[in-house]
C-alpha cells in the first residue's frame, strides 16, 4: 500500500467498504499527517469552517436582536410597563405566545406572581419553595439554567403544579426561563411550549438565556431605582413634618395673641358699638386659620360633619369679612339671593368657608369693575334620592378655560402651575372629601357657573319594597 493512502479508522489496516479516503502528501506523511500528527481529512474543513461562520453569523444576529430590547427596557418607567415589554418580545423573538411571570421574593426566596396583572390567576395564588422537585420553575431559578417539559430528566417529571401551569397557558408543555440579576435570580418566565416549538428553540437556546438575563438586570434595576425614589421620597417627606411642625408652632403664637386682643377689644367697647358680632366673626376665622395650620403637620383625614351649620348665617359672615376686599374695592358688584329662614347642611363648617373663599377670590381676580357676582341657595332639591340644598356662584365675566374647570376634579397637588388653578384644586379636593358634588358651567365672554350640592341632615333610606323612609 503506498505510504500517502492511509485509513481514517485504522492506520495499520486496508479500507472496508464505505471507508472515507484522505490523500497525504509525502512531506506531511513524514511529519505525521498534519501539525498534530494525525492526518487531516478531505473536506472537513471547509465543513467546519462553514459551521464556524454560521454560528458566529448566529451569535451576531441575536445579539444585534438584543441590543435595542435592552435600551427599550431601560427607558421604562415601572415594572408593568417592564412586563408587557418583555411578553411583545417573547412573541415577537420567540414565538412563545402565551407566558406568565414568578417573582422571587427577596425574604425567602419564594416564586410568586402575586400583584403581577394580565396573566392566569393560578400564578398569583401560588408560592413555590425554592426547592427543584417542586417545579421546573423552581429547578430553573435555583440552577440558573433554561428548564422545559421535554428536557430529558426534567425535573420533576409529573410536578402536579407545572401541569396547571401548562393547562393555564393553553399548552401541552412548558419553558422556564430564569431571571438573571446581577448575581441573583430576579424570577422565571413561564411559557407555554409545543414538543415542534421546543425542537425550534433548541438551537436558540443561549439568545433565550440571554432574554432571561435581560429581562433579571431590568426589573432588578428598576426595582433598585424604586427603592431609591422611595427612600428620597420619605426623606423629603421627614424634612418637611420637621419643617411643618416648626411653622405651627411659631405661627400658633402669633394668633393666640390676635385672639386674645379681640377678647380685649370686645370687652372694651360698649354693648351698642355694633362691632361685637364682627369680633366674634374674626375670632372664628382665627381659629379656623389656626386649623388649617395645624392640619400642615398631620397625616389629611376627613373632616368632622356639623349637623346644625346654617348655610345662609355662614354666607353672611363670610360676605362681612370678605365682600369689601374682594369685590366692593375692585368695584365689582355682587347680589344674593338666601332664604330668610335659617338653612341647614351636614356638612364641616370650615371646610365650607375654605370652599366658598377660593371661589370667591377665583370670581374676584378674573373680573373686571362693572361685572357681577351672584349668590343663591336653593332648597329642596333630591339627588339621587337625598335631599340637598344647592348654593350657586354666578358671574358675568370671561369664563373659563377647560383646563381650569378640569381642576375641580383633580387632587390639589396636581394644580395648574397658577394660583387660580390651585384654588380650584383645593375646592375639588374639599368637596371630594365631604361628598359634595360640584358641577360647572362656563362659556367664553358670557360667565361661569359653580354650583355646590351641600347635603342636608334629614336623609332618606331606601326600603326593598320601593317606599323611602326618612331617618
């Protein structure tokens, strides 16, 4: 036999059929065949060279797949925008249609998806110990590593609660995928997952590793990020309870001493000045000032209900304090209508005298002299069932914007960026909390109108049969 023909199986023998030749020159004969030694076969390495290049072509193009996701997810602002995020991109990558989410917990390390929305509810009503028998899910959190159904000795085997899962998500098997931070695991993704989509996603397998690693660094990150803003949060809120308090206190004497010099003055003057009543008006809004003071370093609670508040006395003393400054010197004229029996709401006094001041003094800086204002309260008014009276603000002047009405019905933090706005904010906000309910109507050049549903201490309790009873 010559010394270039050799076999690949057996140097010392001849071919048997089927044997696969190689062709060595002398020169490498002598030196072994090859630089190792052994003799190279025809055609393996252009194989082996076109396999190099078809998964590095594979390695690039997941990684290309990859890239934007990452950026995607890192400019979400919470962990439900995370999610959905993640559930496009694991249909859109991997054809995984149908997944949920466990969460570890950070105590003991338990999978959960309580809290998590838009998925079966089994999952949020589960907690797995982290223990691989008990899921694959589990097995995937604790190794680290991609878990499914037809893996050969896929723990466990018949886990009662991986068939739920795959029951829920429509499937005849599933895919865990583990949720890899920054040296722990976050959570799983739990997919759905046919025997022909796991025979597709075998050769994907590290890009599927690497969408789980995304996904753990992403929600670790945001999670670390909220925890951050929380602790800024109750950091601020500390600076100013400190704060607030040293405001009441300092402002808390002041008024003491206006109150006591009222007292003074009231007992001064002679019975038949005709200042008492006005004193006593003043030193009812010193307290009520006092009370909002106070309330700037306690935690907001619904105020207290009077069951015998006058709402035309209460409109009259308002209208002694405030009707020269807010519409006598700005030359706006201003006319009432009030029944002259004594109307009674259920309703906390001070906090209707801040409602009717914000939206006096809103009236008064949008009008111009020569405008009007009008002041009415309706009785005997039902709504939805419930006796109410109606005290209405009317005027004549440009109206108002959209986005001005829009702050009575939104929380008096979010005002407007104007004083205006953040009147209106805290009429809303007052009204809210003592289930008044304010409707407004306004048209530019031809006015505005605000009315109030103040409710009234006789209540009417529906029976079964149709009738109403008052309490």
């Amino acid at each position: 036999m010559p010394s270039h023909l050799t076999d690949q199986r057996n140097n010392n023998s001849l071919p048997s059929a089927g044997t696969m030749w190689v062709r060595v020159s002398p020169e490498r004969a002598a030196a072994g065949g090859s630089s190792n030694g052994m003799p190279r076969v025809l055609g393996a390495r252009r194989r082996s060279e076109h396999d190099a290049h078809e998964q590095i072509a594979a390695i690039i193009g997941e990684r290309a797949l990859m890239a934007p996701l990452q950026e995607d997810l890192c400019s979400l602002e919470s962990d439900a925008e995370v999610l959905l995020s993640l559930r496009e991109s694991a249909r859109i990558l991997f054809d995984l249609n149908h997944l949920a989410f466990l969460l570890c917990e950070p105590q003991d390390g338990q999978l959960t998806g309580k809290g998590i929305a838009a998925q079966p509810a089994i999952f949020g009503q589960v907690n797995i110990l982290a223990e691989a028998h008990r899921s694959l899910a589990a097995a995937a959190a604790i190794n680290g590593l991609i878990c499914s159904t037809y893996d050969r000795g896929a723990p466990p085997a018949n886990s009662l609660i991986d068939i739920q899962f795959a029951r829920a998500l429509s499937s005849a098997g599933l895919v865990c995928i583990p949720m890899i931070g920054r040296g722990r695991t976050i959570g799983v993704i739990v997919a759905g997952l046919s025997a022909g989509q796991h025979t597709r996603l075998t050769r994907r397998l590290p890009c599927l590793a690497n969408f789980g690693r995304i996904a753990g660094i992403t929600l670790e990150s945001w999670r670390n990020a909220q925890d951050l803003r929380q602790e800024a949060d109750e950091a601020v809120s500390a600076r100013f309870t400190r704060h607030a308090r040293r405001v009441v206190h300092e402002a808390g004497n002041p008024l003491t001493i206006i109150k006591g010099y009222l007292r003074i003055l009231d007992g001064k003057l002679p019975s038949e000045a005709g200042v008492h009543h006005e004193l006593k008006v003043l030193s009812e809004e010193i307290d009520r000032v006092a009370s909002i003071v106070r309330r700037m370093s306690e935690v907001p609670a619904g105020g207290s209900t009077d069951k015998a508040v006058d709402a035309c006395e209460l409109v009259r003393e308002l209208l002694q304090l405030y009707r020269g400054t807010l519409f006598d010197a700005r030359g706006i004229d201003i006319e009432t209508s009030l029944p002259l029996r004594p109307v009674r709401i259920a309703a906390d006094r001070g906090s209707i005298k801040q409602i009717l001041v914000n939206l006096w003094k809103n009236a008064s800086e949008a009008l111009t002299p020569g405008q009007r204002v009008k002041l009415s309260l309706s009785e005997d008014i039902l709504h939805q069932g419930q006796p109410v009276c109606e005290l209405r603000i009317e005027d004549n002047g440009p109206g108002m914007s959209a986005a001005a009405m829009s702050a009575l019905h939104r929380a008096a933090e979010g005002q407007l960026g104007a004083t205006r706005g953040i009147g209106l904010s805290i009429v809303g906000a007052l009204a809210h909390r003592l289930g008044i309910p304010v409707s407004c109507r306004s048209k530019a050049g031809q006015g505005t109108m605000i009315s109030l549903l103040l409710p009234t201490p006789g209540r009417v309790e529906h029976r079964g049969d149709g009738e109403a009873n008052p309490n």
